[in-house]
C-alpha cells in the first residue's frame, strides 16, 4: 500500500484475477462509486497473486485473524473482500448504496467531510 494521504481515506478490494466474477464485479461497484468522492477516496485494487499484492495480502490476513491464525490455521482475507483504511468493511459485493454510506460513514469519523 502506498503512503496514505491524511485528507483521504483509502479503499481496498482483494482481487484474484479477471476469471473471478465476484472479484471481477466487486471491483466494478467500487469503480461505479469512488468518482462521487474523488476528493476524499484513494481506491487500490490488491491484485494477491501478483507482487506488493502478496505481501499486503498477507499484512491484512495477519490484522484480521493474527499470525498464529494465519500459519498454524491458515485463516486468510476473504476474496473478494472490501477494505476502508485496513478494516475490513465488506466481504461479499455490496449494494452501491451500502458502499457510499460506508464511505460517508468513514469520511464523518475522520472528520473530512459534512453531512
């Protein structure tokens, strides 16, 4: 993952491959909806078999089940899954409608923008 931009909140979406549809269509819905907050959202598409996409992949699975549970239980993200700032936010394709309310949810937290 890149440096994070203090005035943005960064979105993230496991993706497998181009074969896999629900990675394929969960990666469209977050395309869809990100233009509406270009001024508040970085979106990164992690490709995990690819490069960097391994090792966060990997830094993700251990945030959310341990490195225990990672090698000894072999837990992993799930694919496809939707983060906001390194929490897991979604693990199915969301409605484009909870996706913004998530995101507005985020950006109200952080105090970046009004509702």
């Amino acid at each position: 993952m890149t440096t994070q931009n203090p005035k943005k909140i960064v979105i993230e979406v496991m993706y497998k491959a181009d074969y896999c549809l629900p990675c394929l269509y969960m990666d469209e819905t977050v395309r869809e909806v990100v233009p509406k907050y270009v001024k508040y959202v970085d979106y990164q598409r992690v490709d995990f078999l690819k490069g960097q996409g391994k090792k966060r992949f990997l830094e993700l699975s251990n945030a959310l089940f341990g490195e225990e549970g990672v090698r000894k239980h072999f837990r992993l993200v799930p694919v496809p899954s939707l983060f906001i700032n390194g929490e897991l936010f979604f693990d199915a394709i969301p409605p484009k409608f909870e996706l913004e309310e998530a995101i507005e949810e985020v950006l109200l937290e952080k105090g970046l923008c009004d509702k």
